[in-house]
C-alpha cells in the first residue's frame, strides 16, 4: 500500500514539478546529448584516422571511448583492428576476444582475431576462428581471404584455392585477390591458369612490380622464358633495388644461353645484396658453364662462407675443381658434402671416380658401391669399368 502511495506521490511530483527544476531537467538532458555526440565523434575520429593509416592516433581515440562504453563490441573490434595495423597482435587478439565476450556471434570480430592469430603462426586456432566466422557470415568476403591464407600457410593448397576463388566470387573484386590465387595455382602446377590470374591482377594495377615478378616466374616454369623476361624487364623497371628480381631474369637469360647477360644481371644482384649465399652459387655455376673454374670456385667459396651447412655449394666447388685436376681439393670437398648429407648418391659416385683418378681404386670403388646401394643409376657402369 505504501508503495502504491509513493508511486503516486511521484506521479503528482513530476506533474507539479517547478519550472526551474524543469529547466535543470533539460539541462541535463541537453548535456548527456552533447556527451553522447562526443563519443560518436571518438569513434568517428577514430574510423578516419584508421583511413588515413593514422593507427595510433586510432587506437587513442577508441581507448578514451572505451573509458566510458566498456561494452561496446564494435569499438574493441576497432581497436583491435588499429593494433592489429600496428602489429600489436597479442593486444589486438585481447581486444577481439573481448568483443567476443560481449557477442560470441560477432563475426567481423572471430574474421579479425583468426586474421591476427595467422599473423602469429597459430594457423589451426585462426582456422577454428575463421570456420565459424564463415558460418555466422557465409558473405564474409575477408573471412574466406583469411582462411586462405592459414590454409595456404598449413600446406592445403586445394582449401586456399578454394577460399581465395570465393573470395573473388563474393567481391569486391581487386589485384590482391587474383594474385593469392594465382600463387596457390603456380604452387600446385597451374602455371597457364596462374597466369591468366596474374594478367588480371595487372590489369587491375600496372604498377605492381611483384606482379610481373610472379607472372615472369610463371612464364618461366611454361618454358615461355621471352615473356619471362619481360616481365622481369617490367617489375626491374617498376622496382629496380630488389635483388632477387635480377637473379631471376638471370635464370631465364641462361635458359635462352645469353650467359653474358645472366652475368649481368647475377653480379647485378650481388651488387644490391652481398650476403645471399645462393645467387653467389647461381654465378658460379653460370661461370663453370663458361669454363671459368677460377671465378666459379671464387663464388662457390663465397657461397660457402656465408652458408656452410648446404652440401650443393660443396658439390659445386668440388666440380670446378675436379675440372683444374685439383682432385684432393676436390675429394676434400664432397667429403665435406657427406657429412652434412650422407644419403646422397651422386655425391658418392663423384667423389668415388674423383678417387680413381687419383688412381685410388680401391677407395673409389667402395664409393661407387655405396653410390650403387643408394640407387646412383650410372654407378653400375663405372664399377664394371674401374671395380675388377
């Protein structure tokens, strides 16, 4: 009864309220608008100066947001976002799991936590992410990028081909979403088909130079090594401080026998970059071709002093030297290769005729045995003819 009486009592209150109080009534609603509209310009702010890849400036305008909506899920999924461009990829993986906390069916929040959860290596967690932001959101046209990319990154080329060829299906269609593609088909053979992906990316944008650095290794891999090069004249133009770029149109100048511009562009590339040990052995074996021993062992020594565990460097000098007679040099060397790979036939079945020529035949054909037992398929003929 007396709670029916207070109810009442404030009804007559509010009837019979002074206009002074009125006035500070909509004062103060005028106010809580004002702070309303400032927080939307926060977040406003904030969307903006993620545009213009202002990303701290972002992240400062959706923390001070949060102060005062620490239950807004698309503000965390924002500031996740910022961190995420930051490369603050624990945080932006707390502030997306918080939102998720708030809606556990926030799809655009599971598609941002799984995209940064690849960026961290966890692959199969990003999966389990992306699986259900994909199911919540089936049009998710980023959900199925990024699924792509923790598919491709696990080795299951058929899922990434799948998820990057719906990613185009549901669009917007651009140049990245081709070239993802077009790279899981070169890695799985498709070289025409990557090829044609590759057009269309460029067609979207021409000055890519990593594009016609990809479609030049595709025309490459088809033996169309005149289109090959250039491509790789297009993306040098477009970018000519990449070393790896000149190495490759070296490859398919050598492949066309211009040895004399293959070395061109080989030295080209070292001059760019000194410390890649396998463009070293590219020249020295270009330079081997050409019968310079000297210089090929010069590179060969060069690649090995910058990476002594790889066994073809090894092998490689061991085969310039075996061409200046320098057979104990040589034997040094593919023993050398041995013990950092001892399963590999042909190193033994050198090293075993390097051995008759020193007219160590007994040596030589137990290397020649054991070439044979590992399935080198011309030891058989050297045993017949040096083992008696």
């Amino acid at each position: 009864m007396n709670l029916h009486a207070n109810k009442f009592f404030s009804k007559l209150l509010a009837y019979h309220m002074p206009m002074r109080a009125f006035a500070l009534i909509l004062l103060i609603l005028s106010a809580f608008g004002a702070f309303a509209q400032t927080q939307d310009a926060l977040l406003e702010s904030g969307r903006k100066k993620t545009a213009s890849k202002d990303f701290n400036g972002a992240k400062a305008d959706f923390t001070k947001y949060l102060e005062t909506n620490p239950k807004n899920k698309v503000a965390y999924d924002l500031r996740g976002q910022t961190r995420l461009a930051l490369d603050e990829l624990y945080g932006a993986i707390t502030d997306f799991t918080v939102a998720l906390e708030i809606d556990s069916t926030f799809a655009d929040a599971l598609n941002h936590r799984g995209a940064a959860k690849t960026n961290l290596g966890d692959d199969e967690s990003a999966l389990t992410d992306l699986d259900k932001a994909i199911r919540i959101n089936p049009k998710l046209t980023d959900a199925y990028t990024n699924r792509g990319f923790a598919n491709y990154n696990l080795e299951d080329l058929q899922s990434a081909y799948f998820d990057f060829s719906k990613a185009l299906e549901l669009g917007p269609v651009d140049a990245d979403k081709y070239f993802n593609r077009g790279v899981v088909k070169a890695e799985l053979g498709e070289y025409v088909s990557a090829i044609d992906d590759y057009s269309k990316a460029i067609d979207l944008d021409k000055n890519d130079p990593s594009l016609y650095n990809y479609r030049g290794v595709a025309y490459y891999q088809t033996g169309n090594f005149e289109k090959a090069i250039a491509d790789y004249d297009q993306s040098i133009k477009l970018d000519p401080k990449d070393p790896l770029k000149f190495e490759n149109r070296a490859l398919a100048k050598s492949a066309k026998e211009d040895f004399k511009g293959a070395l061109e562009d080989y030295t080209k590339s070292i001059e760019i970059s000194s410390d890649d040990a396998e463009t070293y052995n590219l020249r020295g074996v270009l330079k081997n071709t050409l019968q310079d021993y000297d210089g090929a062992i010069a590179d060969y020594t060069k690649s090995i002093e910058l990476d002594n565990t790889n066994p073809v460097y090894f092998d490689n000098r061991a085969l310039s030297k075996t061409e200046k007679e320098d057979y104990a040099g040589a034997v040094e060397d593919y023993s050398t290769s041995i013990d950092l790979y001892s399963n590999d036939p042909e190193t033994y079945l050198q090293r075993g005729l390097v051995k008759i020529l020193m007219n160590n035949n007994y040596d030589g054909c137990l290397d020649l045995k054991r070439a044979d037992e590992l399935g080198a398929t011309e030891a058989k003929a050297s045993i017949k003819k040096n083992c008696k």
